[in-house]
C-alpha cells in the first residue's frame, strides 16, 4: 500500500469523545518507519499508530477506529 492509498483510506478527522476534533498527522514517514495520529486544537493527540509499511499503520488503526465507532 502506498501512502496515498493508505490517506485514501482513513478518514481525515475524526471527533474524538474527549478532544473533540482531530486531524490526522503524519508524525514519522521514513524508510524504515511509519506512524500517525489525530492532532486535537489543544495540541494533544489520539489514535496514534506505528508500522514498518503504510500497510502495518492502516490494519492497526483502522481497526481502532472501527472498534471505536470512528468508521
């Protein structure tokens, strides 16, 4: 999966129970490592995710964001 395939998948914000609102950051996109989370107004962050593929990331946080009624 390529990282356009993976930003074409997931939702670019979410609204958190807690934080409210949150857009989707890329915090790591190396070679080696990926990683991502939903940054809130108040600068905290949620939903963050690591993985050695765009693949990894989308199982891993797809699945937390079905399991938390996001998607």
């Amino acid at each position: 999966m390529t990282k356009r395939d993976f930003l074409s998948k997931i939702p670019d914000f979410i609204n958190h129970k807690t934080w409210g609102y949150g857009e989707l950051e890329i915090i790591v996109d190396t070679k080696e490592q990926k990683g991502v989370c939903y940054r809130h107004k108040d600068k905290t962050a949620s939903c963050g995710t690591y993985g050695s593929n765009w693949n990894e990331v989308f199982e891993s946080l797809n699945k937390h964001l079905c399991e938390e009624g996001y998607v």
